[in-house]
C-alpha cells in the first residue's frame, strides 16, 4: 500500500464519520453561536454600563462646574455693586 492508497482511504473514513454525525456536529454549532451571541450581549451590557457612567460623571461634573461658576459670577457682581 503507497501514501497515495492511504491518503485516499483515510479521505473516506472522514467522510463517512462526517456524514454520520453530521447533524449533531450542527446542533452542537448552533449552541456554540447561541453562547457567543449571549457572551457578546453581555459584554455589549457591560461597555453600555461604562459608557453610561463616564456620561453620568461628565455631566455631573459640568452640572457642579456651571453651580460654582454662576456662584463666582453673583460675588463678582455683588461685589462690583456695593
């Protein structure tokens, strides 16, 4: 028996087990994308969360910011006032 011989005879023995667990092999698939699809909506929850953090923060140090300005800004007039 030559490789070429053996090289062929193996070819088919994949191919018969291949068609022999064919359809577990896409279920098994099919289950695989449905956990990385539940993996990837997981991350996609956890960066939104991050996102939404960072925005909350920003604007809530712009909120204070513009507090401490106008505060600044009535002082400033008061004082011009007087």
């Amino acid at each position: 028996m030559n490789f070429s011989t053996f090289l062929i005879f193996s070819t088919q023995s994949i191919d018969t087990l291949t068609q022999s667990y064919d359809d577990k092999w896409q279920a098994m698939d099919q289950s695989d994308a449905l956990m990385a699809a539940a993996g990837q909506s997981d991350l996609m929850i956890v960066v939104t969360a991050v996102v939404l953090v960072i925005w909350i923060v920003l604007f809530t140090f712009l909120y204070r910011l513009d507090n401490k300005i106008t505060k600044l800004e009535n002082e400033i007039s008061e004082n011009d006032s007087v």
